[in-house]
C-alpha cells in the first residue's frame, strides 16, 4: 500500500476536525431546539413547541423525552390518533406522570376512540384507584357507550369519596336518567339537590338536572315532589323560563291545572319560544273544550318543536274532534314516525301510548313523557 503523502496529512485531519465540529454543533443545537420546545410547552404555545419536537426528532429519533413531548402536544392539539407513535417511541404509556396519561385520555374521548379511552383511565386507577378526574371521566365515558353498569360502579365509586358525593350522585342520577330508571334517577338527583342547594357543584348544567330530576319524579308519580323541589328553585330564579315550565307540568299532573296554567303562561311571558309551555296550553284548551284555541296552542308547540310527538298526536286529537279524519290521521302517523326516531318504544303492537287517549269530544288529555 502506497503511503499518505505527507503534505495530505494535514488536509486531511483538517477536514476531519471540521466534520466533528460541524457535528458537535449540530448535536448542540439540536439539544437546545428540545430545551426550547420544553419551554414553549411550559408557555403553553403547544404548535412551537410540536414544531421545535418534530424539528429534534429527525435529528435524534432515539430521543424518548422530546417524543413524549411531541405526543402531548399532539394529544392537547386533538390528534389523538397521530399521538400514539410518539408514545410508543417514548417508552410506552406507564412512563408518562398521572397528569400526561389525563392528557393522553381526554383527547382519546374527544377523538372518539371511547374503548382505548376507556383502557387509558383504567390505567390511571390502577396506578391512582381514587382519582377523581379519572372515575369522574371513565364514569362519562361508560355512559357515552352506553354501558349503564359499568358507568354505575364507577359513579358509585366516585359518590363515596369524601368531598365528590355531589358530583358522583349527579353522574349516578343522569346514568339512571338515561338508563330508564326513574325512581334509582330521582333518589340520586333528590340527594345532590339536598347536599347542593345551589347547585353550584353539578358536573354539568343546571338545566340538565332540573329538567331531568323533574321528568324522573313525575314519571315516578311524585308529582307534588317534583313541585315542591321546583317551588325551591323558583324561589332563588323566579323568572326562569325552564323551570317554569315543569313547574306547569307538575301542577298538571297532580290536578292543579289553573296553577299549571298560571306557570306556562308566565314561562311564555319569559320565553316566547317554550314549545312545552304551549303544548301544556293546548291540552288544558282540549280538557275544557275549547278546540279552537287548543289547535292554536298546538300547532304553535308543533312549529316551535317539530320534533315533538307528542305536540303532533295531541294534534291528531284536536283534528279528530274537529271532523278532520285525513287530518287526525296524518298527525298520528307523523307522531308514530317521531316517537320512533326519538327511540321511545310503542306499547303494543303499534299502539301509541295509553297516556295519549282516542281523539273525543271534550276528552281530558295527558302527556307522555314530559319535556322541557
């Protein structure tokens, strides 16, 4: 082998000392993009410091820290499913703290990946069993699923930690709610309203409670129950049109109709636009006979809720009275079709309910299942 002339030499350790700068330089400004995306993190500016991540990364790919980084931003920036490679590259889920593996979670359910969601918060209580954001979301979740029993344990768990019963019982009675389960339902919200007068610890609105914790008593056959909490309520927001409007409701179903009467009219006076109160109008114009004004009241329910069925069967009624059989008949199918797509079940073999009598004079008329 012909020796290196000696006058190369040089050149050539030259070159290679520039190489190792150049790439010592490279390694250090790298490093300092992964301190920078840190920091843009901490600021909260989340797409700099995504950018700063991915910017390290095509340098370093080995590096677990600036993958994790790069996969909360993603998981805050609601790319759930884009975040789960970084994950994996940072060494898997079990490294990340409690709070990252919360963030990591949260954006599985807004991503609607609900069963990996699901697997995340199971993750979290196996390492924290009495986490309350994560019982409080899995219990959420459970429910978005409907998987009603999963969601009752969790929410029971919940409502037996110290300082979270409100927000437990209030996830217990809106399961119940939607599991069809009006008595279980109404024990629950009767003791968050007992703990929480105000109410200023519900999980979610008012309005939610109120029109699901009424609708529970009176399909329990609570009427005066259902009063009585509303006449509390009524007492701190006298003018509040929902509440009003159940408070019509209540007073309907237990006999009072001129104090139901008094309660729709008012809501109206607050709202224009409460569909239930003019339904509640038309049925107390059909019980004292007055067909003309109960078709008014009706077809102005109907208009301002077009997905009421039970503003187009009590319709169908009016119609039927009135001599109108294409009419009546018209109104009963569409209440048919809209009862279906609300997914209430029909009593019988394609009967409507027996709440909602055969259309005769001067019928008394009942509601279904009451809404706001």
């Amino acid at each position: 082998m012909t020796a290196m002339p000696r006058r190369l030499a040089p050149v050539l350790a030259g070159i290679v000392l520039v190489a190792l700068a150049g790439a010592t330089f490279a390694v250090v400004t790298h490093s300092r993009r992964r301190l920078e995306a840190e920091a843009a993190y901490t600021r909260g500016n989340l797409l700099e410091a995504l950018r700063l991540s991915l910017d390290h990364l095509e340098f370093q790919p080995w590096d677990r820290e600036a993958s994790r980084l790069a996969a909360l931003c993603l998981s805050r920036l609601d790319f759930a499913a884009e975040a789960e490679p970084h994950y994996a590259a940072a060494g898997g889920t079990s490294r990340l703290s409690v709070d990252e593996a919360q963030i990591r979670a949260f954006a599985l359910v807004r991503a609607g990946r609900l069963d990996q969601a699901v697997a995340a918060y199971r993750e979290i209580l196996e390492r924290r069993p009495n986490d309350p954001l994560a019982l409080q979301r899995l219990a959420t979740t459970y429910l978005t699923m409907k998987r009603y029993p999963d969601a009752l344990e969790i929410a029971g768990r919940l409502a037996g930690l110290l300082g979270f019963e409100v927000i437990g019982d209030a996830l217990l009675g809106t399961i119940a709610h939607q599991d069809g389960v009006p008595e279980d339902a109404a024990a629950a919200y009767q003791r968050v309203f007992e703990s929480d007068p105000t109410l200023a610890r519900l999980p979610f609105e008012r309005s939610v409670f109120w029109s699901e914790f009424i609708v529970d008593l009176l399909e329990s056959g609570r009427g005066a129950d259902a009063s009585r909490y509303l006449a509390a309520g009524l007492a701190s927001t006298p003018d509040d049109p929902l509440l009003l409007t159940l408070a019509g409701r209540a007073s309907f179903q237990v006999g009072e109709i001129d104090a139901a009467e008094r309660s729709w009219k008012r809501a109206l006076e607050v709202d224009t636009r409460r569909a239930r109160a003019y339904l509640g109008l038309g049925q107390i114009a059909l019980k004292r006979g007055d067909v003309p004004r109960a078709r008014e009241s009706l077809e102005r329910a109907l208009s301002l809720g077009p997905d009421d069925f039970e503003a187009a069967y009590q319709l169908s009624l009016v119609l039927g009275i009135q001599g109108d059989a294409e009419g009546a008949r018209r109104y009963r199918e569409l209440a048919r079709t809209l009862r279906i797509k609300a997914g209430i079940p029909e009593r019988g073999m394609g009967a409507m309910p027996a709440s909602m009598p055969a259309p005769t004079p001067n019928a008394a008329t009942s509601d279904s299942k009451p809404m706001p």
